[in-house]
C-alpha cells in the first residue's frame, strides 16, 4: 500500500488554464508569487521602520530642532508641534521603529519571502503541501500591518512602552499617554501570530513530505535546512506571544489583572512570557540569514561548505538552546538569581555552535575560487559583522557585565549588528542572489557593489560608536540625554552617528532603483548564471507553474564544487551518473540512499 | 490516502469505559476524600494524563502511526516544563 | 521494493513522515496550540504558585459535578467522533452522516452548558475583573464574603474561555464536514478531511481533560 501521493507529472504548462488577473497576482496560491508578495510587503515596511529611525536620529543627533522642511509639515501637533519632536512621540517612535521591524520587515523577508521561493525550489516539489493556507498566511499580513499603521491616527497615538511592552507600563496609558494606540498594537501582533503559524505549519510539513526522491536530510541545502528550523521556532514560540498579548489585552480592556500589581498580578510574569518566546523570534531573524549566507559563499568560493553536516548540526543545536536562553535578557528584573545564573551558563554555551558556523565559512572561503560579485559581498559583511555582534552578546551574558550595560546603548550596538549587520545583509546577499531565478534578469553588478560599500561603510559609522555610547552609560529609549549633565559630552557622537545614519538610508535608495530598474532592464539571466548546484537553478528563470517539468531525482549533496573528477567546477544535484537506456528514457538504478524508508 | 493498517479497530469502547472510570475517579478523589493537598495533586496528573495519552494512543490513533509520528507529538513538551518550572521558581 | 531499474514515471517524493500531507499538517498545528495552551496554563500555575491565596477549595465557587457531566458528554463525542471516521473507513456513508452528527449535537451540548455555567458564576460574583470581582460561592447568599481572589476568576475564564472558543470552531468545522458527508464527499479512498477534523476535535478533548483536572479538582 502506498504510503506517500505520489505528484503527477507535470508536461509542461501548455496544460495549464489561464488565469484571471487577480488568481494570478493577486490571490494566487502559488509559493513564487506569494513569495514575491511578501517581498514587496517587507520591502514597503522596511522603508517604513527605517524612515521611523531617521526621525529617532533627528531628536538623538539635533535635540529639539525642528524637522527639516518638507518632513515638518507631515506631522501633527500632537506629535511634533512646530516640527519639534516631542518626548511621548519619540516613545511611539522608538516603539513602532522596532515593531515595524522585527515583525513586519525581518520576519517577512526572512520567511515568508525565502522560505516560500526556496523550499520548493530546493526539494524538487511543485509547490508547498499547503498553497491556500499559504495564500491566507500572506493575506493575513497587510491586514495586521493595516491595523499596526492606523494606531498611529488613533487619540493618544501609536504604542509607546517599547516593542516589549512591559506590563505595567504598557496595561494603562497613565504613563504613556497611549490608550487606544497599544489595545491597536496588540490586536495587530494577535492577528499576524496566525500568518506566521500558518506558514511555519507549511514549510515543516513540505520539508517533510515533499522531497524528491533521493533528497535526503543530508541533502537537504543549508537554506531550506535554516528556514526549515526557523519554521520550528515559529510554530511554538509565536503561539506562547499570542497567549501573552491576548492576557495584556484583557488587562488593558476588561480589567483583568495578570500582570497588574495592583490586582496581584506579576509584572515579571509578563517579561518571562514575552522573552521566552523573545528569544527565540531572535533566531528566527539570523538562522534564515546563515542558510543563505552558506549556499552564497559555497557557491561563488566554487568549494564544498566547509563541514556541512556540523553545519546542520550546529543550527540545530541553536534551535534547541535558543529555548533555554530567555532569561539573559531579563538579567536586572529582580528575577530569582539562581535563575539568572542558569541563564549566564546556558546563554555563554549557545555562543559555541554559531561560533562553530563562522569558522565554517572562512573556511569555505579559504583558498576558494572567489568571485567578488554582489551577493558574495553581502555574505562576507555578513560573516564579518556577525562576529562583531557576537562578540558583544558574551559580554552581555554575563550577568554581573550586564549590570552595567543593560538598557544601555550597548545593547542597542548589539542588536543592530546581529539584525542590520547581520539579519539585513543577509537578506541583501539573498535578493541579489535568487533575484534573477525570481525575476528572469540580473541585477546591475556595478551599481550593486557600490550600494553594498557605501551601506557597508556607513552602516559601521553609524552604529560601532554606539558601544562606546552605551558603555559610557548613554540609557536606551531616551528622549533627551542631555538632561544628565554626564552625557552632555556624547552629543557630537550622537550627531555623528545621525548624520551616518541619514547616509546609510539614502543609500539605500540605490539597492531600491536596482532592483526596480533591473527588472525590465537588467541582463536577462539563464537557469543557472551562478553555477549554483542546487535543484532550483535548474528551472527557467523564473520558473513556470510547478516548478520542474517532472520530479527530479537527486543523486548527490548540494555542495559539489570543483570536485577533482568533474571537469565544471560544479556538479547540480539531478545531473545522473551518466547512464541511458534503451528506449531513450532516464534510467535510474535505485542506490541504497533512494529506496524509500530511508 | 492511508498508511498500513493491518491492525484491528483500536477497542474504541473500552477506552471509553475506562476514560469514564478514571474521571468519576478523579472527581471521588477531589472531591469526597480527604487527602493532603500534594497527593491529591499528583494523583489527580498522574489520572488526567493517563487518560490523555489514551486518547492520543487509540482516538488520534498514534499507537497505530509510525513512531517519528508521536516522536513529534510530543516534541513541545519539555518545552512547556521548561517555561512552567523555570518561572515557578521565581516565587 | 526490487532493485529493478525504477522509471522516471514511477517517482514518489522521499517518504518523510510516512502519512499523508494533510495528517502531517493537522499534528504540526496542534504542536502549535499546545503550545498556545502552555502559555494559559503556564499563566494560571505560575500565578496561583505566586498567590495561592486567589484560590479556593475545589468546589466552593465552581460546579463540579455539572462540569463532570460536561466532561463525560466530551469524551463521548470522541468517541461519536472515532465511530464516525471507522464508518467511512468501511465506506458507510450514512454512519458517517449519523455520527458526525451526534459528535456535532454533543459538542454544541457542550458549549452551552459552558455557557449556562458562565452565567451562573458570574451571577455569583466570580468573574475575570479585578474590580468586579465578588465570589460568594455556590448556594450562597449574595451579600457572603468574598472567596478567592480575582487570579482564580482571571485565569479560570482565560483557560476555559479559550478552550470554548476551539470546541465552538470545531463544531463550526464539523458542521462544514458534515454538510460536505451529505453530498457524498468522503469515500473509503478520500477520507482524509474526515480523519484530520478528528484529529482536531480528539485534541480538544484532551486539553479539557487535562484542563477540567487543574482547573475544577485541585
């Protein structure tokens, strides 16, 4: 008895019905539009939050200045009177820059974009297991987004008690003169929780059962691996935010008291809640990044990466400790320090296997054939600049530095390294690498490298004196750090770091025309101009309805590179041992590896 | 679309029957027996899960499904120990 | 399997899980809401931990014979529920039909005695509300002291509210399955849709029965 359906063969597209507009690019259910439908999405909510920390920069880098023209005008009295930006306004702003972030841009392009384009692409299947749900889990979107942007409208304005919404700052609007605009915040984040259920139930189960014959696990590329670990953490960690934030609702709303002292209810309840799932939507942000970051630097070194399988290992092993991690963020709560120590130990052990991936990539670049284009460039920064932000998180796990550091601009140094330095360019190295199997044309080199230096340059002005900042005790969130006599002397560094700040945003108007003027204009792109080995190059650029014409059959790992009996130095994972029957058709001999059961 | 079932319906009834007992059981015990409170919690887990696992063994059908199956079902529990345990400590 | 040559015609994705998709997908989701009811029964141990003196005795406020009751009809719908997918595994659609629709009407039973049992409790003061929060007990006179806290009322809404909530959508579902069993839908071949939205409804009645136990008996 069969065990699995087996897909019906796929004679090309000429057997397909044609499609309406709106089946097509609208509510489609194929995972390349809906891919590209969140990468406008993310890309749009991107410029948002960074248009977002432009205005923060404005207040830490001119405090008290007027918005330069034409900006003054677009804002309201209630936020920025006369242009000047006011201090419940900079709490919104801080709040929403970081909201818009981390759930509207990041998760977005890391999942919903990649993981949607790639998993298909790189098992051979012709689609995900789900593609309604997977429609839906796109739809469900622009309608948290919608709601996330109209907060900003609403009397009292848009959340502002961080994107951590510490209860109990954020269970009334005493304090922050927010009411309507956090109950918004909430509903927004309860309804998105569901796109990304939805789409982390999908790519599990299409890893799983969707395989083409002879893809192994450990043949699996390194990027359907981390986002298929990503869909993991996704599936039960965003479901632990929704109980949370639906309980901070009813405290806001109906007058429940879970985390309101005045009612018995534990404030520090709601930080364990929020950063067990925190920590890890953390790794949901990087893990994605390392898998693309992997098959770039493999693939433009022309090498095997360098221990693939301590590789799989290793994001594993970061999947499961990223659970026991939470409470180092939570270091000066007052929480139990017998605890708190638990979390040093565990938090300074989860260094390890990402340091065991670094080492990994250098040697994947070592003695490698190099071609220094784009997307290689992106990964080295990558590399690099998720070293820089490592290396900052030791210090802050342990639990007697962070005393010192916590809720300082250290903090703020870190992350930015590990989301921007880290999270950001290796979404940057991933859309200039799979843009031409997306679009069917390559992005401009010149202009691409050029954005990659300039971002590269001004992305460090900007954000490594904020360690320096942070340890010279400048406090995260602040309106005005000139308040405190013995920060007056940072206000030519924060201007610095404005001023770079305000570079890198415009530079990043280069990337935006590239990717738009390079998608009528750019050099049209084969299957395969990277020489990639994985099944996804070895469809049209962009690929037709179903993917591949039959089910491909796998017969080796992703990574051979200038292996010595290959005269090409690449060697695509479908090509066959070179046998031909006699009828013309591909025989395959069944090798132990493609019997099913293994 | 099935996988192998070359076993005999799951005895349906009889788990019904001893789910039954377990929860007049558990209602004896909570509420009409005098019992310290520790005891009275452990043995009201230990009856709620057993009549759990019977209804993922034999209603959900997981005695019957491959082992990576169940292996995956209950992959999100020590995750929910690990939060209950490590917060209680707190108080 | 022979170690013949296999064509390209005969290809079958790599087995994975070893049950179909859609079985795969249901279990994945319900890794998720058993995470989803960690995190509100995680709450309600760690607050009653924190304050045990929010709670009662067992049966003081609530009413734990009717729930028992309550308890029994769900188990029984699972059972309704299993008889229903053995039916149409034998290709009888009339006892699917029949059967779904016990499992509906119980489950629907269900939800209304939750309902009724709100209204009763809420009338005697136990309610979610910090402010409002007056639980006299069962058969007690309304101007009674107040017993218990408003922890107890706050998560014993929060844990049952959400778990009504599911039965209610799996009713909802169910009605939608058994309307498609009428016209024929299911067969001994494709009983897929039947078999996943009993996956479904059995979960749910494993989380009341874990959720009766710490809510109602300790």
């Amino acid at each position: 008895m069969s065990t699995t359906t087996a897909m019906e063969t796929h004679t090309g597209t000429a057997e397909h019905h044609e499609l309406s507009f709106i089946r097509k690019y609208i509510f489609s259910t194929d995972h390349k539009m809906i891919a590209k439908q969140f990468l406008f999405g993310g890309l749009m909510f991107l410029a948002l939050g960074g248009a977002l920390a432009v205005m923060i920069r404005w207040q830490l880098g001119f405090p008290g200045r007027p918005l330069p023209m034409p900006l003054r005008i677009l804002f309201p009295d209630t936020m920025a009177p006369g242009g000047i930006i006011l201090p419940e306004f900079y709490n919104s702003l801080v709040t929403m820059h970081a909201t818009f972030m981390v759930f509207f841009a990041l998760m977005p392009l890391m999942a919903g974009v990649f993981g949607n384009l790639l998993i298909p692409l790189q098992i051979g299947a012709e689609d995900m297991a789900f593609p309604r749900i997977n429609m839906a889990s796109f739809w469900i979107m622009p309608v948290a987004g919608f709601i996330m942007l109209a907060s900003f409208f609403v009397e009292g304005g848009a959340a502002g008690a961080g994107w951590t919404s510490y209860a109990p700052l954020s269970t009334s609007g005493e304090w922050t003169g927010v009411y309507m605009g956090q109950i918004l915040w909430l509903v927004s984040l309860i309804i998105l929780g569901f796109s990304s259920i939805l789409g982390a139930l999908n790519y599990v189960s299409t890893v799983i059962n969707m395989r083409a014959p002879g893809m192994t696990w450990f043949r699996i590329p390194l990027a359907t691996w981390s986002i298929f670990i990503t869909a993991w953490l996704l599936l039960l960690a965003i479901p632990i935010l929704t109980g949370g934030l639906l309980l901070l609702l009813f405290d806001q709303t109906i007058g429940t008291a879970f985390f309101r002292p005045e009612g018995s209810g534990e404030p520090l309840l709601w930080q364990h809640i929020f950063w067990f799932f925190g920590h890890p939507e953390v790794y949901i942000l990087i893990v994605p990044a390392m898998g693309f970051v992997s098959e770039v630097i493999a693939c433009r070194s022309r090498k095997p990466i360098f221990g693939y399988h301590s590789m799989v290992v290793a994001m594993v092993s970061i999947g499961f400790l990223g659970w026991v991690v939470w409470g180092h963020h939570m270091f000066q709560s007052g929480m139990n320090p017998l605890l708190g120590m638990t979390f040093v130990v565990t938090t300074v052990v989860i260094a390890v296997p990402s340091a065991i991936k670094t080492f990994n990539w250098m040697g994947t670049l070592w003695r490698g054939n190099i071609h220094f284009d784009t997307p290689l460039l992106h990964a080295v920064a990558f590399v690099a600049l998720f070293i820089i932000g490592g290396l900052s998180g030791i210090f802050m796990a342990s639990a007697p530095v962070d005393i010192y550091i916590h809720d300082t601009y250290f903090i703020v140094a870190h992350l930015h390294y590990v989301l921007v330095g880290g999270s950001l360019f290796g979404i940057f190295a991933g859309i200039t690498f799979w843009y031409p199997k997306m679009f069917g044309r390559m992005m401009n080199e010149g202009l691409g490298k050029v954005h990659f230096a300039l971002s590269f340059l001004f992305y460090n002005m900007a954000f490594f004196p904020m360690h320096n900042l942070g340890v010279q005790g400048m406090m995260r969130r602040i309106y005005d750090p000139n308040q405190y006599e013995f920060l007056q002397g940072l206000q030519p560094l924060n201007t610095f770091i404005s001023i770079s700040i305000f570079c890198f945003a415009a530079t990043q108007i280069l990337f935006a025309f590239n990717f738009l003027w390079s998608l009528r204009a750019g050099k049209v792109a084969g299957n395969n101009p990277w020489k990639s080995n994985t099944l996804l190059w070895t469809t049209p650029s962009p690929p037709p309805h179903g993917n591949f014409p039959e089910m491909p059959t796998v017969y080796r790992g992703p990574y051979e590179y200038s292996h010595p009996d290959r005269e090409e130095d690449y060697w695509p994972q479908d090509e066959p041992p070179a046998t031909t029957g006699s009828g013309g058709e591909t025989v395959t001999t069944p090798t132990p590896e493609l019997v099913p059961g293994g | 679309m099935e996988e192998q079932e070359e076993h005999a319906d799951p005895p349906y009834i009889l788990i019904w029957i001893v789910l039954l007992v377990l929860t007049l059981a558990e209602v004896g015990m909570s509420l009409y027996m005098n019992v310290p409170k520790f005891w009275l919690g452990l043995g009201l887990i230990l009856m709620a899960v057993w009549k759990a696992v019977l209804v993922a063994m034999y209603y959900m059908h997981l005695r019957y499904e491959p082992a990576r199956l169940w292996i995956l079902a209950i992959s999100p529990l020590p995750l929910a120990f690990i939060l209950v345990l490590a917060v209680i400590s707190e108080f | 399997m022979s170690d013949a040559a296999v064509t390209t015609m005969d290809r079958k994705p790599m087995p994975g899980m070893m049950v179909y998709n859609k079985k795969l997908g249901m279990w994945v989701f319900l890794l998720s809401e058993v995470m989803f009811f960690t995190s509100l029964i995680g709450t309600y141990v760690i607050l009653r931990f924190a304050h045990p003196d929010h709670w009662t005795d067992p049966g003081v406020v609530l009413n734990v014979p009717l729930t028992a009751v309550n308890t029994f009809l769900l188990i029984c719908s699972s059972v309704t529920m299993v008889k229903a997918f053995a039916s149409i595994q034998q290709g009888n659609q009339k006892g699917l039909q029949m059967w779904l629709l016990a499992t509906i009407l119980i489950g629907a039973t269900f939800v209304g005695v939750q309902a009724i049992e709100y209204n009763a409790l809420l009338g005697e003061g136990f309610g979610p509300v910090l402010d409002l929060y007056h639980a006299v007990g069962r058969g007690n006179p309304h101007e009674g002291p107040s017993l218990g806290g408003p922890l107890y009322g706050a998560t014993f809404y929060a844990m049952t509210g959400f778990h009504g909530a599911h039965v209610t959508i799996g009713v909802l579902c169910l009605i939608f399955v058994y309307i498609r069993s009428l016209r024929g839908a299911y067969t001994q071949d494709s009983l897929e849709g039947v078999e996943v939205i009993g996956l479904y409804w059995h979960f749910v009645d494993l989380v009341w029965i874990l959720l009766f136990t710490i809510v109602y008996l300790i």
